[in-house]
C-alpha cells in the first residue's frame, strides 16, 4: 500500500507489537555523544588518581631492572581493573538509561533473528534511496563539517604556544595539552549530544510516519481484536433484552410503582421482612418500557402513583438493583406509608 494512503496513527496493539520486535523510534547516537561527555568529566575529576598511578608504574620499571615482562602484565592485571572500573560502570549505566530514556525497558531477541528478506538488493536499493539514508548522508556531512569549524576556532588561539612549548618546558606542554584535548573533546560531545537531540527528534518523527495504517488496516485489527461492531452490537441488544425481560419479572414485587404519568416509571420495592433498609428500585423506564411496568403493575395489583416531579428527579439518580439516594427518602415514605394506610383501611 503506498504510503500516502497510510493516514491513521498505529494503533496501540500495533505499536504493542512492534515494541515486541524491538522496533522502536531510538537515535543510537545519542548514547555515544553522553558516554562521550560523561567519560570527558570523569576524566577530568579522576585524571589525577590515573596519572599518579601511570607515573608509580613507571617508577616501579625504572627501579627495579629485574622487573621482566611476566611481573609487568601482572603488576597491570592488578591495577588495571581497580583504574578502569568507574569508567566502566559509569558507561554501562549512561548506554542503559539513554536507551531506557527513549523507549523504555525493552529486551527481546527478535531483531537478531535471521530475515530472507534482507537478502533482497532491492530492499538493499530502496533502503540506500530512501529519506532516512538522504538525513544520515545529511547529517553526518553536516557534522563533520560543524567538528572541523568547531576545533579550529577553539585551537586556533594556541597553535603558536604548542609549537613553542616542547622546546620550553615539556611538563608545562604535557599539562596544556591535556587542557586542550579535554576542553575540545568536551566541547564537541556537548555539540553532539545537541545534535544527536534533534536527531532523536527526527526519528521518532519518522518512525510515526512509517508505522501509519491505513483504514483498511485499522478496522481490520479492530475486527480481529474488539470483535466485528454489527456482532457486538447485536450481543449488546441481546443483553439488554435479557436485561429488560429479569426486570419486568421484577415488576410484581414491588410495593408502589411511580409515574409521570405514562413517559417515566420506577418500581420500587420497600419489605424490612426480607432485609430492605431503604426502598430499592426493582425496574425504571421510559416510553414503552415504562408502558410495560405500569401494564404488569396493573395486572399485579402493584399501586401506581402519579408523581410527576419526584418521578423526574428520581429517573436519572437511581439505578436498577440499588437503593434510592437519601435525599428521596422523606418523598418515598410519605408515599409508602399512604400505601399501607389505604390496605388497612380496606381490609377493616
């Protein structure tokens, strides 16, 4: 399907399984451009510590002229770890959380898994043609561009002290130096991350238009996963029928039916013999199935009660199967109890 029919957002079950694959919206330089400055820092706080263990190997060589080889590699093998191991954690957990930063916990193998497909030139071909490879080309041109200007313009100042120095002092040349180097280097990684930031932008823009559907497709997976709508809705109309056919049955139980007088009717229910704390509403309709309560109310000698205002009030606050709101109480009872003084009344 050609992509400018694709118009409509992936679906959350879309996005779901591509998640699933691991094909997610992620800019890999991103990682390289923190670990990049992170590492600059640590090297600039911790350089000392390095140094000073650089120059205590040396002394120890220099010292002891029967330190052979094998001494040498183990005196580094101890020391080595003990040197590297901030550099390392602090570079696992930068690589960890940039990518955790931009698509969340993820682990599946999935995109190591071998693809015919990739064997395709001319998969090959269009990947090579297409937009993303025009804004790598772009980018990548653009920034090593940006670097060079970058650089000059910071060592430009310098250039006559570094080919002054090592004739000088070559301490003093060894310390500059390593300012230099640190200041460009931190300098370019900040620059990097800014566009490794807007690269980050353009691949989360780019992944949402490669994942667009089409209608087709989205009605389609709604069908597969939400059901066919003309099926649910038949399923619904089912229910409320059963629905409607438990409530008329409830009907004949009910101690006062209320009216407005034909268009509104609730059944209410008030027995403490069989644990009614409150009035409870057994049936409530509008139009024909408010004709129908009142026709079983009838039939079942229910009293019916034309009660216009309270009849609106009640409708929209009461649900079938529950008690009336308290604030209706005072309203119901005086009915209810008018109910009861007529039965006694009759039956005297």
């Amino acid at each position: 399907m050609a992509q400018e029919n694709r118009t409509e957002k992936a679906t959350p079950y879309r996005r779901k399984k591509l998640r699933e694959e691991g094909n997610v919206a992620k800019s890999p330089e991103l990682a390289s451009s923190l670990l990049v400055f992170v590492s600059s820092l640590i090297l600039f706080f911790n350089g000392g510590y390095l140094f000073y263990e650089i120059v205590k190997f040396m002394h120890v060589l220099a010292e002891n002229p029967h330190f052979n080889l094998s001494s040498a590699l183990s005196y580094v093998g101890e020391q080595l770890p003990r040197m590297l191991l901030p550099f390392f954690i602090v570079a696992l957990l930068t690589v960890v959380l940039t990518h955790i930063g931009q698509f969340g916990f993820i682990f599946t193998l999935k995109p190591m898994q071998f693809k015919w497909e990739r064997l395709n030139p001319f998969e090959g071909i269009k990947r090579i043609l297409s937009l993303t490879t025009a804004f790598e080309l772009t980018k990548n041109s653009l920034k090593i561009f940006l670097f060079m200007v970058i650089s000059y313009f910071l060592i430009k100042g310098d250039v006559e002290y570094l080919l002054k120095s090592p004739l000088e002092d070559t301490s003093s040349f060894v310390l500059f130096l390593f300012k230099l180097l640190f200041k460009l280097v931190l300098s370019l990684s900040v620059i990097a991350i800014f566009i490794s930031l807007l690269d980050y932008g353009y691949k989360r823009w780019d992944y949402e238009r490669r994942i667009r559907m089409t209608k087709e497709e989205v009605k389609e997976e709604y069908k597969q996963h939400e059901g066919d709508p003309r099926i649910k809705g038949a399923i619904r109309r089912r229910m409320r029928q059963l629905a409607k056919g438990r409530m008329m049955k409830e009907v004949p139980k009910a101690s006062v039916v209320i009216t407005n007088p034909t268009h509104i009717a609730i059944a209410l229910r008030y027995d403490p013999t069989v644990g009614d704390k409150a009035p409870m509403v057994l049936a409530k309709g509008k139009g024909a199935v408010a004709e129908k309560i009142i026709q079983i109310a009838y039939e079942n000698n229910v009293p019916i009660i034309r009660k216009e205002e309270l009849a609106r009030a009640m409708y929209p606050l009461v649900e079938v199967g529950e008690e009336i709101p308290p604030k209706f109480y005072r309203a119901v009872a005086e009915i209810i109890a008018f109910i009861m003084f007529r039965k006694r009344q009759v039956v005297a």
